[in-house]
C-alpha cells in the first residue's frame, strides 16, 4: 500500500512538473476572430555570424484556416478537412557588412488542442538560399532541408517528438500560453534548438527549465536550456504581449509598436507610415 500510495504521488509530482502551456490563449475568438492579425515590430539587435546587428523583427501572429491535407492555406473554409490554426511568421532582415541575411520562419498551431502541425524556414543571403520545413504526423515530424551547404545540401529525415518537446523558435508564442494561475511557477520541457539558420539543424532535444514570476505590470519568463537562458518580459494581462526578448546568443528584440491590424490591406506607398501612425490600430496600454 505505501508503494502504491508512494508511486500515486510521485505521479502526481511528475504530472504538475510537466509544460503548462495551455490552449486557451489560442481559442480566445475574442481576440482572434476579428479578421486582423497582431502585428509587432521590435527594435532588435539580432546576433548574425558572431557579432550583434542593429536591424528590426516583425512577428506577425494571425488565425486562419488551414488543410491538414495539403498543410497550407486553402481558397475556402468550406473545404473538407480543414481546421483553424495560429500563424507566427517571425520575419528578419539583418545587415552583416556588405551584404544582408533575410530570414522568415513559419509556425502552424492547430487551435483546438494547441499542437504544432508544421513549421517552415526561407533564409537567404548574399551567398545562396536555404529552405527547411517539417511536417508533423502523429508524434513524428518528417524534417526537409535543401540547403547551399557542402554536405548537406539536399536530405529529409523523421524526427519523434518526445514528450513535453518543443522547438526553439515556439518559444516567442508558447511563453504566452503558460497557466499564470498563480504569480509564480516553474516546469521542465524538452527543447529542440533553432531552426533559423542557413545550414541544415540538428534536432536534438534536451532538458529545459521554464520559470515565471508575475509582477504589478509584467511577466517575467526564465527558459534555461542546452544553449544558455532565454528571457521573455509580457504584459501580465492578456493577450501577454512580448515586450522583451532577451537570447541566449546575445540577441535582444524590445517592442517598438504592437498593431493589431488586416495588414494584407496595407500593400501601397505610405502604408506603413499611415498604418504606425493610427492610434485606432494600437491595443491599449
């Protein structure tokens, strides 16, 4: 009997110890329903070939349908086998010398029950391009890269996802997931690292420890992990917005304007200064 009841709360302690992300934020129709996406531009210096670069990153997170069939955005909702996801395009371009690298990396959660379904990577530069993507089946995901890299310039490979794994570049949305039931919490995760790069990554994941504590007015994110610490600043109310990105590499993105805005509809000259410029775009503060 005492070691059932002594496996009963080990149990219990490895259950309350696990990710604390939490769908939720995903399924707010309130905030995501509105037919625009959240916009947020960051000054940034972004570290690119060992040195830090002065530049600016856009996040842009917005809910659409999605075909689990193709994995891709389809013409219709209507469409059989199609469910809504969250998008989060994380978009860079960072002047290294003479040339420049340009970077987007793309994030699909499905909003029913918050699991990534595909995530995908464009990185060029003034050497060649590379393209990364992975697909998720079940626990598994099949993992592609065609890259300029002797060696490895071409190849795929299935990848399984432990429990509790995440990827790196999850982290600017899953830290705005954790249960903040309480002001304070801490769980372990398993963390795969970034797939931001030219060449192709290794997937390897390794134990993580995520921490928070609230504030009168922030939220404050600890991920210790393989690489170093990543810190994350949110507003403690809802949506969580990411005020402060600090990275393990040196990297730091500080939030500059935050619009929640159908930015599609925004394609001419002078968009970008009309669309900065209207406090009717802005959340409030």
């Amino acid at each position: 009997m005492r070691s059932a009841i002594l496996l009963l709360f080990l149990s219990l302690g490895l259950t309350s110890a696990r990710a604390q992300f939490l769908p939720g934020f995903l399924q707010n129709s309130s905030y995501w329903n509105d037919g625009k996406a959240e916009f947020d531009l960051y000054d940034a210096q972004v570290v690119r070939e060992g040195e830090p670069r002065q530049t600016e990153v856009l996040h842009i997170l917005v809910r659409e349908p999605f075909d689990l069939k193709q994995l891709v955005k389809p013409e219709s909702w209507s469409q059989r086998g199609v469910v809504p996801v969250l998008k989060m395009n994380q978009i860079l371009c960072a002047p290294t010398g003479l040339y420049l690298v340009q970077q987007m990396h793309s994030n699909f959660w499905r909003v029913d029950n918050a699991r990534l379904v595909k995530w995908s990577l464009t990185s060029a530069d003034s050497c060649g391009n590379s393209f990364k993507e992975g697909r998720r089946s079940g626990e598994n995901f099949t993992y592609e890269w065609h890259t300029y890299w002797d060696g490895m310039a071409d190849g795929s490979a299935q990848i399984t996802l432990p429990p509790d794994g995440f990827f790196y570049d999850e982290l600017p949305l899953r830290v705005r997931t954790i249960d903040f039931a309480k002001a304070a919490g801490d769980f372990e995760i398993q963390l795969a690292p970034t797939i931001i790069s030219s060449k192709k990554t290794e997937l390897v994941w390794k134990p993580a420890h995520v921490s928070f504590t609230t504030g009168e007015k922030f939220i404050r994110v600890n991920v210790q992990h393989a690489a170093g610490r990543d810190e994350f600043v949110l507003d403690r109310d809802f949506p969580h917005l990411l005020r402060e990105w600090k990275g393990a590499d040196g990297s730091h993105l500080k939030l500059k304007r935050s619009l929640k805005v159908a930015y599609w509809k925004y394609g001419k000259n002078g968009d970008r200064e009309r669309a900065l410029h209207d406090p009717m775009l802005r959340p409030p503060d």
